[in-house]
C-alpha cells in the first residue's frame, strides 16, 4: 500500500450476506467462475426479491454469448426478412443500453467497491485503457483487475520503513507493529470470480534467450532481491510462476503477462483460503 493508497471502503459486490442461500450462491460462483449457470441461478434469486443486481447480471451474461447465439427469440419486423447478423446487432444496442440503464440509474457500481483507488469498467476496452487501477465487470461480477503490485499483495509500511515502529514505547498505528502493508487481492478473490490480474508496475524483461538462432529474445520474470524493479517478483508470486529459478523466461510478452496473472490468483486464493485457480 504505497503513498495516496486508501483503504476499501463500501460494500464488496454482493453485500455481506446473513442470507444463507445468496451465500452459498456466491461460494459457487467463486469456485466455478467460467460457469455462467450458478450465476444465471442467483440473478432469478435476486430478480424475484426486485433487486436490480439479478437483471443486471442477466443482461451482462446474455452480453457474453457469441454473436448468434443471442438471436433466439428473434422476429422479422413488419413482415420483412431480417437477417440473423441484423437481429443480433439490434439485440446488442438493446443490451448494452440495458447494462448502462441497470449501472447508472441503480447505482449498481457502489455494489463493487473496493475503494477509491480501483475504478469499475464494464467497457473492455476503457478497462484495457486504464493505467494503473480498475476492475472490469463481466457477467454480473468482477473477472479482471489491474493494480499495482503493492496494493494486491504486501509491501513495507511507508510509515515506520518496516521497522513497526512508532516512537518510544509505541507501535506504528498504521501497521499495528507488523512493518507491512497487506494487499486487497485476497479479500477481492474471496469476494469476486476474478479470472485475471494485471499488475501495472509490473513488466517482464526483454533477455537473449540461449538459443538464439531460433528465437533471439524472451520475456523474463526475476525473483525480487535487494532491490526492486519492473520485471522483479516477490518470492511467493515468482515460485507460483510453476518453475522455481533465479529467473522465468517466456516467448511473448502477453504468456509472461498470463502467467504472472495466473500466479497472482494462486497466492491470493489460497491467502483467502480458496482452492487454486483453473488453468484455462
């Protein structure tokens, strides 16, 4: 948690929940984030108490389909052919213009707050956009997240430099002793089916591979050591990259990216008590 960091504030995506069957829903949803039927199943639950969250959900999961699939209950329009492309497409507008409606109207963004630091999207491509902090809302709950890796996983309290120290006798308050920060990605993991994590400070090194002949370059990841720097990990995150080495090298950038995505759910999950995230 780094200087301007805040803490979260709000309520997580779906409320705290006393509701024992909107808890179980949520756990499935967690533990099977690629499968839209747990979801589909909470939005009836929630559509038939009026809450708009079940439409919302119902709206962003129709969104999701491949184009075609959504056209079902189309019809020609005064008599006229209409082309499954054209029905789909009108479909579409009606969609999103739903899913803007059900966001700004109800207020349903304050339901996936995690503080002022992380804005929430549901364009992929503002979320792609965002520099440092968002989360992109998808299918009804949060499925990425870009942050920085101080505020994801741990770093040393900027108060007491990591000593814990808070003058004579005292403890810093900010760190309650510990000299570190806790990062939100487990109590985000624990709230959300987050299925990828983008790290923004963090960047793989361009290196020579050892055959260079066939492939000149790759993308490297180095486990942390006295100092910090783009393409450094903390040891927790580096030994979840699956290899264990001084370093982790990739052909492309975007397979560094997917990995280190990957290992940052792992740490987070099993931090907030979770099994270990599917490979997809």
């Amino acid at each position: 948690m780094g200087p301007g960091r805040s803490e979260p504030e709000g309520d997580h995506v779906i409320q705290t929940a006393t509701d024992h069957v909107l808890t179980g829903l949520m756990a499935r949803i967690i533990a099977a984030p690629a499968n839209n039927d747990p979801r589909l199943v909470l939005a009836d639950y929630l559509e038939e108490r009026g809450d708009p969250r079940g439409e919302f959900i119902r709206v962003q999961c129709e969104m999701a389909q491949p184009e075609g699939v959504r056209v079902a209950e189309g019809r020609p329009e005064h008599g006229q052919i209409v082309s499954v492309r054209e029905i789909d497409s009108k479909r579409s507008l009606a969609l999103r213009r739903r899913e803007r409606e059900l966001f700004n109207w109800h207020n349903i963004e304050r339901w996936f707050s995690h503080g002022p630091w992380l804005r929430t999207y549901t364009n992929q491509a503002e979320f792609t956009s965002c520099n440092v902090f968002g989360m992109l809302v998808s299918r009804g709950f949060v499925e990425a997240v870009t942050c920085t890796l101080a505020d994801w996983y741990v770093t040393e309290c900027h108060y007491c430099q990591g000593s814990g120290d808070g003058g004579p006798s005292l403890i810093c308050h900010r760190c309650r002793g510990t000299g570190r920060i806790d990062g939100h990605g487990p109590a985000i993991v624990a709230a959300q089916p987050v299925q990828q994590v983008t790290l923004s400070d963090r960047r793989p090194a361009v290196t020579n591979t050892v055959n260079r002949l066939e492939n000149p370059i790759c993308f490297s990841w180095f486990r942390a050591t006295d100092f910090d720097a783009p393409a450094r990990l903390p040891a927790p995150l580096f030994n979840a990259l699956t290899i264990r080495a001084y370093r982790k090298d990739y052909g492309t950038e975007a397979s560094a990216q997917a990995a280190l995505s990957h290992a940052c759910l792992a740490w987070a999950r099993k931090a907030a008590g979770l099994p270990p995230p599917v490979i997809r």
